[in-house]
C-alpha cells in the first residue's frame, strides 16, 4: 500500500530507470497475458483470469469514482501487473518496496504493481489507494508530490481509516518520536511500526488540511504542484499560507486531539490492568493477613478474660473454708 518513484534528474538516471523495468518486465515474457481497455491494460499469469477480470472491472469503476471526487478527468493509460509471486512483484519493482507493502505505484511509468495472492477483502481499498497516488501524480505532473501528502491523501480516498491508530501517534507524543514533513519522505525504509505511524500521520495531516481548507484543497495542491516543483511554494500559491506555518499548526492539532489516546493502546490496557490485578491480589492478601491476626490477638486475650473471675471466686470462698 505504497508507492514509489525514481524521479529522472538527467537523461542518464531516465534511462537507467527504463532499463531497470524493461529488464523485470522481460524476466518473465511467457507468463504475461493481457487485457486492454482505453484507460488500462491489465497484465496477469493464467491461473489468475478470473481474479483479473474482477479486478479490471473494479479498477474502472473506482477510477470513475476517484476522479469524480477530485473533479478532473484523467488521461494516462495504467499499466497494472498482477504478480502471481513475491519474486515476480520484487523484480518488477525493482526490489525497492519492503515486505510490508502490499502493492505498489510508478507515476513515472504509470504502472501499478499488485501481489495476487495478498488482494482478498482489502482489494477494493488497495487498488482505490494505488489509482489514487496516479490520478494525484497526474494532477501535479511533471512534478513530484510530496509523501506526506501523497500517502494521506491516498489513504483518505480510499477510505482505509479502519487501518490509522491515533495510538501510534499519541505513543509517539510520549517519547518525543513524532515524524516530521521531511521525515516523511523516508517511509521506504521504515520497519513495519514506524511505517505504520508514517501512514497515521500522512492521513491526519491530509485530514487536517481538508478541515482547513475544504476537500478541494486535494486538488487544489496537487495541481499547485504542477505549477510549482517546490512543495513550500506550491503550498503558498494554492492556500496564501506557508508550509512550515501549517506544519505547525498540523502538530499543536494533534497534540491537542490525540495526547491521551495512549491510554487505550492494547498494550497499555494489558499492562493497566495486570497492574490491578496485582495490586488487587496484594491489598487482599494484606487484608487477609491483618485479619487473622487480629483473630490470633484475640484469640490470646480470652483465656484471660474467662479465668480471672475463677480467681476471684477462689479468694470469697477461702475466709470460709477457714
């Protein structure tokens, strides 16, 4: 649920790019059957026919669906590769995706690489979240879109908010570990637990920012972008405010919303409460043991209290037994 892109600075880097591809396309010349239609052209090995005839229909219906929402029309012809193994989605891409990731998008070759056998329930969402890094990387073109905004806006579309944890973030606030902007840009190469608190804050920012300015505001920077390489300055073109400014702004937001969330991370709820259970077991046992010991004190102080009046008995009978 990533993408990536290898942005060609010269001629020399543009042509290593399309060598890298070209030679991962042609590892595997006879598995590849296709399918076309004017805005796809679906790549897929035999055994997955059926799985790519649905996918192909669900790809065009959310495209009509994305671009609707962001009000353009997109032009670009996908390519979309449905990888029948790990090894053939690693050679397509180059190896530059990590385990976690279960798709991939290249708005430079407008391709999208899907693994087969992870697209089950999450398909729709995957294949929403990856159109959605295209039709955005089609808004801003020739430019590049920036992570932070790439990766929000793309979860937010595709509606995968069950996937975002404000405890992630709300943990990060408590070790002082929370991602900048340009932390961001890293993700590729974050462990699974730092890409998913990448992703929690892409989408809070991107939120932040449709609070702001209204759900245009999507668009609106996209297409600033492709007017603007610089992010900062396509940022101030498009809303009059600076990026650090609203960066600013965007954490003073979630440090006020999402400070405590903590509490309800399931690891601190199963610490919390073995805690109790603890203190519990040890106030009971205190109890317990302050209790019979005051049945011991007693227990002592009775013989006492029977036989002193024998003793007084004793001492009226003797003046007359005398």
């Amino acid at each position: 649920m990533t993408n990536f892109r290898l942005p060609p600075k010269n001629f020399f880097t543009a042509f290593l790019a399309c060598l890298v591809v070209f030679s991962a396309t042609s590892a595997f010349p006879q598995t590849w059957l296709y399918h076309t239609t004017p805005r796809f052209v679906l790549a897929y090995s035999s055994e997955h026919k059926n799985l790519a005839l649905q996918i192909l229909a669900e790809l065009q219906t959310e495209d009509r669906q994305l671009a609707a929402r962001l009000q353009f029309t997109p032009e670009r012809t996908i390519t979309v590769y449905l990888c029948p193994t790990q090894s053939s989605f690693d050679r397509l891409t180059g190896g530059v995706i990590p385990h976690w990731g279960e798709a991939a998008a290249d708005p430079v070759l407008w391709r999208i690489f899907l693994k087969a056998p992870r697209l089950h329930q999450s398909k729709r969402f995957t294949l929403k979240h990856e159109l959605a890094h295209l039709q955005l990387g089609e808004l801003a073109h020739p430019h590049r879109v920036p992570r932070w905004f790439n990766e929000g806006a793309a979860i937010l579309l595709a509606g995968e908010t069950q996937h975002i944890e404000p405890a992630l973030i709300s943990r990060a606030m408590a070790t002082n570990s929370l991602l900048t902007f340009d932390d961001l840009e890293a993700l590729l190469a974050f462990p699974n637990e730092k890409a998913s608190l990448a992703y929690s804050e892409s989408y809070h920012a991107v939120n932040f920012l449709t609070r702001r300015f209204g759900f245009a505001a999507i668009r609106d920077f996209a297409q600033a972008l492709a007017q603007q390489a610089e992010p900062r300055a396509a940022f101030q073109n498009a809303f009059e405010e600076d990026l650090w400014d609203f960066e600013v702004a965007y954490f003073d937001y979630v440090r006020k919303n999402f400070r405590w969330y903590f509490i309800w991370d399931e690891s601190i709820l199963w610490g919390a409460g073995i805690f109790l259970l603890f203190m519990a077991a040890y106030v009971a046992t205190r109890l317990r043991t302050r209790k019979k010991a005051e049945e011991w004190e007693q227990e002592e102080q009775e013989p006492i209290a029977d036989e002193q009046p024998k003793e007084d008995d004793a001492n009226e009978q003797d003046p007359q037994t005398r």
